[in-house]
C-alpha cells in the first residue's frame, strides 16, 4: 500500500461516518406533567391564575437536548431535539396540570391583555433543566408568587430523578419533576386562597 492510500484511509473512513450520522433522523420531544386528581383545597371555579413570565437561561433557550459533561462542559445533542420551544412546552403543561388540581377554568399565559383581570400569578426564572454525565436529569427553577401585584411567596423547587439511559428516559425524568413542580405549585396556591379567602 502506497503514502496515498495510507493518508486518505483515514480521511475515507471519517467521511463515511459523518455521512451515516448526518443520515439519522432528528428526533423530537415534549415534556408532560401527569395531572392527576383535584388538590383537596380547590379555589373557586372563576379564580383567573396568571402564568409567566417564564424565563429561560441563554444555554436552554435552543431547540438541542442537553447533557452537563462536568461542572463547565456542557453538550448540544443535535440529534435530539425539543418539539416546541421550550419555556411554551412547560407554560402548556402547568397550564392544564394546574387548572385541573386547583379546579379553575381560566389558566392564561403571560402576557395577557391589560384589562385581564387577574387574581394570582406566577412568575418563573428556570435555572436548570438538563441531564446530567451520571445519568441524573435536572431541574431548578425560582419562583414568585403574586396577589394584587403584591409579592406574596417566593420559593426554590429542586428536583433530581434518575433518568436512565436515551434521551426518552432523560425527558420522562424531567416530566417527572415538572409533576412533583406542578402539585408544590397547587397547594401552595389553594393554601394561600383558603387562607385569603380567595
């Protein structure tokens, strides 16, 4: 064998790779939240709960999957990919998951038109949202809570779910976290209307 044939081996056999990679098809995924059953404390069937604004971190604010490497790598995978924005992905989620536990017909979602007369919301700033090299899926998120414009709770929900392996496991986990979220979020809303009165 030829230098030629030893130099563009290699080169051949890399091409080929990336051609069959490139081949794969995209996959895309949503996140859910099991709804479950009304929270025992329910808030009058015509409360208005107000949902947003929902702010994301700049490194989640891309369609790609991602996986913290270590502490300060992190990895796109452009395989995998959300199917919808994403901080509109968790907005509809909560959306019904909340107006079902909280038994309200009136969820909206931020921003919401001036004369919309609103009695509570919630804001949020997610801080993490990703799978970790161990396989742990990841989600943080501050929040607030509003009545009349007047800062009534805030709080920090943390959650951590073994995820398995694949993408699919890393969403179901997150989907996981977005329920254990959703139901906090309830019962500290039916709590603060028992006690207001609303």
């Amino acid at each position: 064998m030829n230098m030629k044939h030893v130099i563009y081996l290699p080169m051949l056999l890399s091409a080929l790779l990336l051609a069959a990679c490139s081949s794969q098809p995209i996959q895309f995924y949503m996140l859910s939240a099991e709804t479950g059953g009304p929270s025992t404390a329910l808030l009058p069937a015509d409360t208005v709960l107000g949902l947003g604004p929902i702010h994301l971190p700049a490194y989640l604010d891309r369609p790609q999957l991602i996986t913290a490497l270590s502490e300060h790598q992190y990895e796109l995978d452009d395989q995998h990919r959300w199917a919808e924005r994403l901080d509109d992905n968790i907005a509809r989620v909560l959306r019904l998951s909340l107006a079902k536990q909280l038994g309200i017909e009136q969820v909206v979602r931020y921003p919401w038109a001036p004369r919309q007369a609103i009695d509570y919301q919630i804001s949020f700033d997610i801080l993490e949202l990703h799978q970790t090299a161990s396989g742990q899926s990841r989600f943080s998120v501050q929040w607030q809570l509003k009545k009349a414009e007047q800062v009534m709770l805030g709080k920090r929900f943390e959650c951590s779910e073994a995820a398995g392996k694949g993408a699919e496991a890393s969403v179901a986990a997150q989907s996981r976290c977005l329920t254990r979220f959703s139901m906090e979020l309830a019962n500290e809303i039916a709590g603060l209307g028992s006690m207001h009165g609303r």
